[in-house]
C-alpha cells in the first residue's frame, strides 16, 4: 500500500505542475481562466506569480496528506483528487493543447 500511496501522490503533484505549466501557456494564448479564485489574485500578483503560490500550496497539501499516509480516507483522498484534477484540468487542457495542432 506504502507504494501505491507514493505513486498516488507523484500523480497528483504531476497533475498540479501540469494544470500550472498548461495554465500559464494558455494564459500567453489569451485564454480564459476558469478559476475565479485565480483570477481575482492574477490582476495584483501577476500570472507567473499566482500560479506559483496557489500550485505551491496544493503541492504542500498534497504532502501533508502524503505524510498523513496510515490514517483512514488518504488514499481514497488522493484518488479522489486525482479524478478531479484527471477530468477537469488535464483533459480539457490536453483536447485544448492537442487543438493547436491542427490549426
């Protein structure tokens, strides 16, 4: 299970620099983002800067969870998570990015 855990959490870190890198490129392509949380912070702190913090404080959730490893719901927590970020992060952003091909 320990394994199945640290694979779990690699995903989803890998899912949070994936949705901040596709987010920031998008961003370069004026495209909307659909966080309004996001979006009210990039007017002050800048994209680059915005993105940064709030992925970094995913990432830093993700590792309390991480070492929360042996308690009950972390690794359903992390599945979880990554199903979300899965369905409304990578593949919207990877149909959008795979778009650019054939334009």
């Amino acid at each position: 299970m320990d394994k199945r855990l640290h694979e779990l959490f690699m995903l989803n870190v890998m899912l949070q620099v994936f949705d901040g890198v596709a987010t920031y490129q998008g961003l370069q392509y004026h495209w909307a983002e659909g966080n309004p949380i996001l979006l009210s912070w990039m007017p002050f702190l800048g994209a680059g800067a915005t993105l940064l913090l709030f992925k970094a404080k995913a990432c830093g959730f993700l590792v309390v969870l991480r070492r929360l490893g042996d308690r009950a719901f972390v690794y359903e927590s992390l599945v979880v998570l990554a199903t979300i970020y899965g369905f409304f992060s990578f593949i919207p952003w990877l149909a959008r990015l795979v778009s650019l091909l054939y334009t």
